[in-house]
C-alpha cells in the first residue's frame, strides 16, 4: 500500500524513521537515562506528526478527498487509515521497550511506581497530594448548568464515572500544569507520576460522590494552519505580526486527531469519540504514560555522580581561545569552518560580539527562523543598533511552534533600532545567512556566514550542523545582493555563486545531477553523495533514478523521510540509502558532486518540494580546497557508519548495516568526537 515502484509514501517513511528513534530506546549499548530520552523524543514526535501531517491530511480529506499524492497516488483517506493501523503497531512495540526501560531504571535504582502502593508510601502520598496537587486542582461534573469541557491540546485529563443519590454522571479534571510531573519519595529512589498520582486519589476531589471507574484521556489536535498572502490584503500598512498572533491563538479550537488513554471502556470510547467528532481508529490505548516528558529529568533523582554513569560522557566543543586574535582578522586571512556539536557555537557570537563594537563594520544583515531563549545572538544585533551599526533582520514568524518566541524576538529587535521584515510574499524565509559589510580605509569587504542550521545556541550542542565564515568577494556581493532583493520581494534573481531557492537551488542542483549522468554515458567515472533530512521531492527522485540507469554510483544519507526507493534491479540498483540516528541529531545537509568531491555545496535546503519550491533557500559552493576536503572527508565517514547507520533495502525496510568479521566498528559520531 505504502509502497510503489520506485517511491514510498512520505508518511510511512516517517513512521519508519520514529521507529528507528525508538530503536534507540531499547538500544543495551545507549546509556539507560539516555534511552529514556529517546523514548520521550519518540513521543513527542510522534505527537508533532499528529498535529501536523494528520491534521494536514485531515484538512485534504475535508477539502479534497479525491486527490491523491504524486508518489504512490493514495487519497488523503487512504493515507489516514494506514497511519492509523501502523501507529497501534508501533505503540504496542513502545509498551515492551518501556517495560524493559523501567527493569533497567530500577536496576540503577530508579524506581518508577505503578499499581499497588505500600501503607506508607499511601500516607505519604495523600500528604503530598492533599498539600501540594489538590489546590491546583479544577474538578468539574458534566450536567445541563456544566456541559462538557474542552479538551486542550496534548494535556492529560483524568475521567470519571460518578455516583451520587443513585444518579450517575461524569466527572472531569484537566491534570495541573503547575504541579511537578513526578514526585520522589522519601526514602528508596522510587518515584511516581503525576498522572498515577491524579489518577489515585483525584477522585478525592469530588466530594460527596462515589467513584464507580476512572481513566486518563489526552487529546492531540489539528495545528496546521498556512498563512496566505491573500490573507493580509497587500496593504502597505498591514501588521502581519498581530495576523500570526491570532492564527496562533485558534490552534487551540482546532478539531481532534487523536485520542490516548490508559484504558476507557467502549461506553466511554462512544461518548468522548462522539463529543470529538472522531472515530474508533483514531483512539490509541497505551501501557506507559501519556506525557513522557519526565523522561528526560529522571538523571534528577540521583545524585550527580552517581547519574553521570547513565549519560554520555560529556564533551567540550573546540571553542576559539584568546590565542586566536581577532575572528574578523582570521576570516580576512582565509575561511572559517565550523562543524557543530564538535566546534563551539561561541565563535560565531565572537565574531558578532566583535563586529557590534566595530568602527570599520557598515551594516549585519541575518536571516533568523529559531532561536535559543535567552540568544547571545540577539544581544550582539541590539548592541550593534545600538552602536550606530545597521542591522536588519528578516524573522520567519511562521517557523512552526516557535512562532510566539519569534514575534517576542521581533518587538525586541525592533525596540533595539533594527530593521525587521518578516520575508517574502508566501514563502518561507528557511535560509541560514549573515551578511556584513565593512569599510576598510575607504574599500568595501565582506564577511558571509553561511549554515545548514539556526541560529540557536542550545540544538548547536545537540544537534550537527555546518558552518562557513568567509570573506570571498563574490559570495559577499551575492549575501548583500540577496538582502536588497527579500525587501524590495525580488525572488527571480540569479547570483554570482550562491543557489537560492525558489529560482535557482533547485535547477542548480538538478544541472549537476545531470553532470554526473552525462559523466557516467560516456563510460567516465560518475558520482553522488548526498545527506540530508529528508527526500520527498519528486524532480530530483526521478532525476536520482535516471542518474542510477545510466550508472552513476549515488549514496545518500537521509536521517528522516526518503520516499526513494533504493536498490531495485534495474532501476535504482546503484543508489544506496543509509540513516544515522544517535547521540546528535543529524541536520547537516551536503552534496556533493564527483567521484572525489570535484564540487561540494552545503544547504538550509533538504530535497523536498516544500523546501525547493516554496522557501527561500541557499545552497553555498564551498570555495575553499581545505574546508571541502574536511567536509567530504566527513562524508566518507559518515558512508562507513556500521554501528548507528540502518540500510534502507529494496523492500522500504531500515536494517542494520553489517559488519564483516573481523571489521572495525565504526559509529561516526564518535568518531569525530
């Protein structure tokens, strides 16, 4: 169903790709606090597929149902109902692996209680409850003067059935937001959730009532929603900020996608689907808990030293010292590469710091679609204002689930003196770019960071991305030329070197590809590596395809979606496509064209329709001789994972790589740690 000729489905393939996160989690080898991580990530993954490609799905169905994708022609209806199947699979797989987690917790002395409660541990319970969760709590019976309430999006609610004067009803009662999520006790490193302990003695809250069943609900809404041009009128003096803010605010009226619960009986089922205006399908029982982010905070427990045992050894990312001198000098003298999590965030903020406090610095223009909370990035374009420095800004307020801190970094630029615009037309502004501009003794220079990730310092730590700073006169005239052109909403402009998209990264790309193809017709020697995030655009699928025939080694390194299908007979028999998903997020999109890496470009860009067609995004050439060697020299490394790497074979299933006897193991994270 999911998989067709030479494609698979783009949903399938990303459930696949959320099976491997969880892989992780049952992983031996992954440090057992770190496993709870990945099963909290697993979780909250598939919460955000939920709210996005099913609520867009939904949207399709209600709209459009008789149109199907372009890959394996399946109606929105289609797709919906094999998510759906293929989701209870993968919960009922996530129950054995959480089991196994807690075994393994309790063995490190981190004890999860469930169930059956000590007479001392109850007392202690109900002291704490009575204390510290019952004045937060917000009962509610169901009845003509309290009709049901609404269910917000991803909050735990626990459900009752009530009893009073023989009359029965039902009772409701959103889990507090402001309590803790576990509760230690005193004595023997056991813990229990919030959910459990709700769940136990919540039915103290009503009064006077007799509880006849309980049981805890989490709904998961639609929060797709697209901005339209057509939407802001085209005035002049149109505020798109307060627009996006009320978008934001209706997520919450949204309808119902998804049910969880730990256990309603069919009774119940009827009711809450019926009030949802859902279906069976779409009702999910779990034996683990709903909100899994204590997962992640478990380490807490314990003691610092005695938790370290169960994390990753720590690292420090190679981060420039006083030695180095001035990072505007060294990008003068030749560019700068940085590789993260290995390199250091700080000497970017370095080199703004530096230039926010320059008397030969003219202007800094930058690109910003996620930030970290508290960003140095934003100090050193306030300070660099407030310097007499012209700072402009383009902020993607429509970056999805950040669009609240965004319009927060917005008015705070703004107040700072910064020009801020919020793009172009109905394209998103994805491009990672900085552009600064220098006047030295009367001559124009140009510093240019170019990046495959945001500017956050926090996912900089976590996860791997690539950098250039470089002080090449031509990429300088295009990053300065591509700033003139967002405010002015000129998006059909070529450039001197950097591919941009939606006119150029695409075809850019394309024309390569097609290199390499009339490489490998006249017998010469062809090649393509690639990794990315994702492969869903369907040109450059059929264009990888056609490079296969005519004999052009590909390898590819998609972390996530890859609607390709590889290693068929006679088709896609010389593309093989591997995943790596491990300690760091891979993020890093490069391509590279030639048997030896003859040209090497990194990217915002991953190869999928959204991001070719419809944002603005660059791919950069890398220049310099050493920076291209250091990056495809990663490639080969990452192409030799046989550790964390998974296969993807010719039948749409990920397996381990494998290793001859007697061959290294290689886990190309570590490596470059």
């Amino acid at each position: 169903m999911f998989i067709k000729n030479e494609y698979i489905n783009r949903e399938y393939s990303w459930l696949l790709f959320n099976k491997r996160v969880l892989s992780q989690a049952a992983d031996k080898s992954v440090p057992v606090l770190e496993r709870c991580k990945f099963f909290s990530i697993f979780c909250s993954n598939l919460d955000e597929f939920y709210m996005v490609r099913v609520g867009s799905l939904v949207n399709q169905d209600s709209v459009s149902p008789k149109t199907r994708e372009n890959k394996t022609k399946l109606t929105a209806a289609e797709q919906l109902g094999g998510i759906f199947a293929q989701t209870k699979k993968l919960c009922a797989e996530a129950e054995k692996i959480f089991a196994e987690l807690k075994r393994d917790l309790k063995a490190c002395g981190i004890k999860q209680v469930r169930g059956k409660l000590s007479d001392s541990r109850k007392a202690e319970l109900k002291k704490y409850f009575n204390s510290s969760v019952m004045p937060f709590l917000s009962p509610m019976v169901l009845d003509a003067k309290h009709p049901l309430m609404r269910f917000e999006n991803s909050h735990v609610y626990l459900l009752m059935r009530l009893e009073k004067s023989e009359r029965k009803m039902l009772g409701v009662m959103p889990l507090p937001a402001k309590v803790k999520p576990i509760y230690v006790f005193e004595k023997g490193g056991a813990f229990i959730t919030l959910e459990d302990i709700v769940k136990e003695l919540g039915h103290t809250a009503f009064a006077g009532y007799k509880c006849l069943k309980k049981s805890l609900v989490r709904v998961t809404r639609n929060a797709d929603f697209e901005t339209d041009e057509a939407d802001c009128d085209s005035e002049y003096d149109f505020d798109f900020a307060k627009y996006l803010k009320e978008k934001i605010e209706m997520r919450s009226s949204f309808g119902a996608v998804r049910l969880e619960t730990d256990g309603l009986d069919d009774e119940d089922v009827e009711f809450v689907t019926e009030n949802l205006g859902i279906k069976n399908k779409q009702v999910f029982t779990h034996d683990y808990p709903l909100d899994c982010k204590y997962l992640s905070k478990l380490g807490d427990i314990l003691p610092e030293r005695e938790a370290a045992k169960y994390k990753y050894p720590p690292f420090r990312a190679k981060a420039p010292s006083a030695s180095d001198g001035s990072m505007i000098e060294r990008v003068m003298r030749s560019d700068v590469f940085l590789s993260y999590p290995y390199d250091s965030f700080s000497s970017l903020v370095r080199l703004l710091d530096e230039c926010s406090v320059s008397k030969e610095v003219a202007s800094i223009k930058i690109t910003i679609y996620r930030l970290d909370n508290h960003s140095r990035i934003v100090e050193a374009l306030k300070r660099a204002s407030e310097n007499g420095i012209d700072v402009t800004v383009v902020i993607e307020l429509c970056a999805r689930f950040d669009e609240e801190n965004n319009l927060y970094y917005a008015h705070v630029l703004k107040e700072a003196g910064c020009t801020i615009f919020y793009g172009v037309g109905n394209y998103k502004v994805h491009s990672k770019i900085i552009s600064i501009v220098l006047n030295r003794g009367g001559e124009v220079k140009y510093i240019t960071h170019l990046g495959t990730g945001n500017y956050n310092e926090v996912t900089s730590r976590l996860y791997t991305d690539l950098n250039i700073i470089t002080a090449n006169e031509e990429i300088g005239r295009d990053g300065a030329a591509f700033f003139r052109n967002l405010a002015i909403g000129n998006i059909e402009q070529d450039y001197e070197k950097l591919l941009i998209a939606p006119h150029s990264l695409k075809s850019g790309l394309l024309g390569y590809i097609d290199r390499e193809t009339e490489k490998a017709e006249r017998g010469e020697k062809a090649a393509i590596y690639a990794k990315m995030n994702s492969l869903t655009d369907l040109d450059m699928i059929n264009r990888f395809v056609k490079a296969s025939k005519a004999g052009v080694k590909i390898r590819l390194i998609v972390r996530g979606i890859c609607c390709l299908l590889p290693e068929l007979s006679g088709n896609t028999e010389n593309i093989k496509v591997i995943s790596i998903v491990g300690r760091f997020l891979e993020h890093s999109r490069i391509y590279c064209f030639g048997e030896n890496g003859d040209d090497v470009f990194i990217s915002s860009a991953d190869l999928m329709t959204r991001n070719t067609d419809k944002r603005v995004e660059i791919a950069t050439p890398v220049l310099d001789g050493r920076v291209k060697a250091a990056i495809f020299a990663k490639m080969q490394n990452m192409l030799s994972d046989n550790v964390k790497a998974r296969r993807l074979t010719s039948k749409g299933e990920y397996v381990p790589v494998e290793r001859a006897e007697g061959e290294k193991a290689i886990n190309s994270q570590e490596d470059l740690l």
